[in-house]
C-alpha cells in the first residue's frame, strides 16, 4: 500500500463512522462552549510563549490543546488543591503539589516537546502566573524547553525523550492500584511517538494489570517531524493496534470538546481494562478551521503569523464568549 | 578455608527481612527473579512483587512512577540489560531524582560462560556519569546485608552492582556500613590496593601474602564507587607509594577512573595503575580462566603488584 493510499484511509476513518452519533443535551453543549473559550486563551498564550521565546514546538502544542483544556479544566481533580499552592514559594509549592500523599490526579505529557500548551493552560487556570510564561526557555525558569518535573510541580515526570512517559504515568496507575487509591493517571502520547518500543512495552504490560485508572490519549495529528507518518514509520490501524493489546479503545475527534468530554467520562465506564483515546487532531489547528503556519512542526514564528492568529483567536474567544 | 556465598542470597534475604519493616518496598522483575534472587521477595510479598516480563525500559519508568507515589521499588535485572536501558534511568529516575533502586545483578566477567552479551562490564561508568545517581558495590554477605539497610532507609536514586560469584566474608559481624566511606581492611605503607566487589578478597589475600616478603600493602574496600571517598583516597596517595585499582569491570569509567580523577586533581604525582578489562568485550569461558586471562586473580594481580613495585 502507498503511504499516501495510507494517508488517506487514516483520514477517513472517522469517529462518526465508528461510533455513530450521540445527541448532547444542553448543558453539555453548554460545558463545551465554556471549554472552547478556554482553549482559545490557552491556544493564545501558547502562540504568545514561543514567539516570545523565540523558539519551541508550536504545531505540535497546537494539535493537543483541546485535549489538554478538557483535561485541566474538566476531568482532572486538581482545582480543589489549587488553594494549597496559589501564592506560595516554588520550593513549598513543589513539596505541597508532589507529596505523594496529595490524593491528585496524576498527568503526565509524554510528548514532552508539547509542554508550551500545558504552561498555557495552567496559566489560565490560574496554577501559574500569566507572566512567568515570558520566561519559557530561558535560564532559571521552571517552563524548561521540555518538562522537568524537579523544578516544576504540575507535570508529574520528566518527558522530551520520546516513548518514556507513558511507562512512568503506567506506574503511577499501579501504586494507586496497589495502595486502593482512585485517583486516576492521564498521559497524552504523540502518534509518531508510537515508533517508539516503549510505547508497546506500556501497551502490553497495562492490561495484565488491568489498570482502569490509567488513561492514555494519543494525539493523532497525522505528522511528526520528518513529515506525514507514514512516510516516517507507518503508525496506520491506530485503533486497531491498541485494542489488540487489550485496550478500552475510543477514536475520537480531537478538537470536538463535547467528543473529549464524553470519551473520558466513559472511560468512568468501562471497568477492568485500561482506555486509550485515539484524538484526531490537526497539527498547529487554531479552532473553527483554521490552522497556524501551515501546521508546522516546530517553525520560528514571525510577526506577521503572530499577529494575523492572535486576531483570530481573539475573535474565536469572543465569538464563543458571545454565544 | 572460609565458606563461600553468593551475595545475591544476602540481597534477596535482605528484601524480605526489610520487607516488614518498609512496607514501601516493592519489587519490579524483568522475568529473571530466580536468577537476581528477587523471587525471595515475591514469595514473602506477592502483593508487592510485579512481574514485567522482558520489559527493562518499561519496568524503569514504571519503578519512577511507583516511587514517586512513595514506594521504593526495586527494578533487578542482569547489570548488562538493566544499564543498557540508559535514557530511561537517565530522565525517569536520575533527572526526576525519583527513588528507584536500579539493581543490577550478573556482572563483569565472573559470570563466565554466557559470554559477552550478558556481562556488563560498562554498567559503572554508565551509572557513574549520570547526576544524581549514587552507585553501589558490596564486597562480601554481610556488607550486602548492612548496605540494604541504608538504601531502604534512603529515597534517593541508586545503581546497587551485586557479583554473582561466591565470594567470603571478609567483614565481622559487627560490620557497620558508612555511605561514602570507604573501609581500610588491611593497614600498609608501601602501596595501595582499591577494590570494589567481587574481587575485593583476593586484593586482601595477595596483600597478606606479600606480607610474607616484608611487603607493606594497604587494602580498601570501596563499596560507594560515587560519591567516592576522596578522602581515604587522598590520604592513601599520601601516604603510601601509588594505588593499583582492581575491578571487575572495564577500566574505562569505574572505580579505577574515580580513583584516578581523585589523585589527579589534587596534583599529587602519585602513580595509579588500573586492573580490570582493557576495553575489550568479555568472551565464553569458565570464571576462573576469564579471571586468568584478565589478570584479576591471585597470580594476575600479584604480578602487577610486583611489577608496580619496581616502578616506583
């Protein structure tokens, strides 16, 4: 098969023709405005980071913002302790945020190179401060190039290089298991970092555990640095792969939120087996179509495409804040 | 002649014994539990033995996880496999600072007839040049035992070197492990003998035999190869002729290096002589003939010390 005949039929397969249509009522669609609006800051501050950074990852921060704002701001536990932190030093808010025996969710962004988005979004959370995202890359900041978890709190492991973090967030599944905890364990995985064996040491080894508290989302953006997944290393059947290994599996639509919300919810649902998201996702989207710098993956960002997406997500923000 | 015991019946024993009183301990196996002596641990603690078959990379960050929800896994396989997992030690455990004992059983060439691949021989100087790491060798049973205790007292990362061979007691009873410290086990002026693990009793007895010539032979023991002791080292250098290292274990990056950085920088003078494998791989044969060959046993190391002698 040619890659681009590949391509193609990974396009094609679409939620909608595997799932069939689910009807939302209205304080989902309603929950979903609310979340796209908030994706919208996040995508902002995230474009604002890296320009000013003057480097960083941005096609590949993009594509997982959607997943990432329905994480922080609807699935993941962590705003009751948000309190706890606010306004402490960096040292008391790092003892507070990892003390083991904080009972918080656990996320882990495996694609380590995404991290500007997550900085993003916890900056409109309000976990940090809106300027510290001015220091991203630069020499003593917690917002290191790739997440360091001994100097930043909210992320809970080291990621950057690739097919490690899922094995991590893997064991922070098994000691809550162990120890009868409920607290749930989150990991975004790139599609390309699927090359990696890693990835498929994790992917057999969860079900033997049969770890339901464990959720894996694979941002299926179609792309990795080289160029097109299968023209790098074919990644095709996503879906089918991870469900041979046992898995819970969902496809979704990556930048649907009210999809992302139903899909991790689900996951409350299906008990006994661990749940991998396989997200649609279009590297550098922007929201309502568009898509920044021609979705590359890691371009230097000019003026002109600053400005020119800044106005859009301006006006996305306030059309969704309108609505 | 005294009994000989492999030390990782000490380790396993003491993960079981350990395991009542730290109930964070948990083990993580790359299917090689019989042979590690992990399996000790599962028998006494089957809740908190996890079985990760073939999956070193994996079972390293899984261990990261663990011990960064509190417990203090331990991830054993053979030293040549468990190290041979770099990256993922390097940014799960060392750069997280998270802590996992990283146990690497099987090395150097006492393993013998299994030959090259399963011998690690570069798992120090790979565990060595990693922050945060703290690498580890007992010498004998009972430095095993006291050892375990400080690492489970501890949560900090660790490369624990356990040597296959039996090997004799050489501490007392009343041994007391001191992280970092060094142990002189013979007193001595002319020379100095550096070892670490296995063959850390056959330095001592080519020491006491040279005793019969009127030859005057230090004896350390070094059982943290990092953060090494600089000053025992130092005083050694000092006081004594040179320092001949000996490890199982390639002279490239071990304890023959660390031993080597520590007299260098302090501008000494003082020869260093290295013992161990000269940058080659390690080859199927019986332990004692691969021991020959490399010069490591009695007859090898007391013809270095000879030679040392004339040189300085």
């Amino acid at each position: 098969m040619t890659s681009s005949i590949r391509n193609t039929l990974n396009r094609i397969i679409h939620p909608s023709a595997l799932g069939g249509h689910y009807v939302y009522n209205r304080a989902e669609e309603e929950r979903a405005r609310q979340l796209n609006l908030l994706s919208a800051k996040v995508r902002l501050l995230t474009i604002d980071s890296i320009y000013r950074a003057g480097s960083g990852h941005g096609g590949t921060s993009l594509s997982i913002v959607d997943i990432i704002t329905a994480l922080l701001f609807h699935r993941l536990n962590w705003n009751k302790f948000l309190g706890d932190v606010k306004g402490k030093s960096a040292e008391d808010q790092w003892q507070h945020w990892q003390n083991p025996e904080l009972p918080r969710d656990r996320f882990v962004l495996s694609k380590g190179h995404g991290i500007p988005s997550w900085y993003a979004a916890l900056a409109v959370g309000g976990y940090i401060d809106k300027d510290e995202l001015g220091k991203l890359r630069t020499m003593d900041s917690r917002l290191q190039g790739h997440p360091e978890r001994k100097r930043f709190p909210f992320i809970d492991g080291s990621t950057g290089s690739l097919g490690q973090g899922q094995s991590v967030a893997l064991g922070y599944a098994l000691a809550n298991k162990t120890r009868g905890k409920g607290e749930k364990v989150y990991c975004i995985i790139g599609d390309g970092e699927c090359n990696e064996g890693q990835v498929w040491e994790a992917a057999m080894s969860a079900p033997k555990f049969e770890l339901d508290n464990l959720v894996y989302i694979i941002d299926f953006n179609k792309k990795q640095s080289e160029g097109d997944n299968d023209d790098v290393m074919n990644v095709e059947w996503l879906h089918s792969r991870w469900k041979v290994f046992r898995w819970h599996v969902q496809r979704i639509d990556g930048h649907d939120m009210k999809s992302l919300v139903r899909a991790l919810e689900e996951c409350d649902k299906v008990k006994g087996k661990p749940h991998a998201i396989i997200a649609d996702t279009h590297k550098g989207y922007l929201g309502g179509g568009e898509t920044f710098m021609a979705g590359g993956h890691n371009p230097v960002i000019d003026q002109e495409s600053f400005e020119k997406a800044a106005r859009f997500l301006g006006d996305l923000a306030n059309s969704y804040a309108r609505a | 002649m005294p009994e000989l015991k492999p030390l990782r019946e000490a380790f396993g024993d003491a993960m079981v014994k350990l395991g009542s009183t730290y109930p964070e301990i948990v083990a993580i196996d790359c299917d090689l539990a019989g042979a590690t002596k992990i399996d000790k641990f599962k028998s006494a603690f089957p809740d908190r033995f996890f079985q990760f078959g073939i999956q070193e990379m994996n079972a390293i960050g899984v261990g990261a996880g663990m011990a960064n929800s509190g417990f203090r896994p331990f991830v054993a396989s053979f030293a040549a496999f468990i190290t041979g997992r770099y990256d993922q030690i390097r940014i799960s455990v060392a750069l997280d600072n998270s802590a996992v004992v990283i146990v690497g059983s099987h090395p150097g060439l006492a393993i013998g007839k299994d030959g090259a691949t399963q011998m690690g021989l570069e798992d120090v100087n790979l565990m060595r040049g990693m922050p945060n790491m703290i690498v580890l060798q007992p010498a004998d049973h009972i430095e095993t035992r006291e050892m375990m205790n400080y690492i489970v007292s501890s949560r900090k990362p660790m490369y624990l070197r356990i040597s296959r061979q039996p090997v004799p007691d050489i501490n007392n009873e009343d041994y007391k492990f001191e992280f970092g410290k060094g142990v002189v086990l013979k007193e001595g002026n002319d020379i100095t003998l550096i070892a670490s693990g296995g063959p850390v009793h056959i330095a001592l007895e080519v020491a006491k035999e040279l005793e019969k010539e009127g030859k005057s032979i230090r004896v350390i023991n070094i059982h943290t190869i990092k953060p090494i002791d600089q000053d025992l080292i130092l005083k050694a250098a000092q006081e004594t002729k040179g320092i001949i290292t000996i490890e199982d274990h390639s002279i490239y990056g071990g304890l023959g290096s660390a031993v080597a950085e520590v007299v260098a920088e302090a501008g000494m003078g003082k020869r260093v002589k290295r013992l161990g494998v000269k940058d080659v791989f390690g080859e199927s044969a019986d332990a004692k003939e691969l021991y020959r060959k490399h010069e490591l046993d009695k007859e090898g190391i007391l013809k270095n010390v000879k030679e040392f002698y004339s040189r300085i």
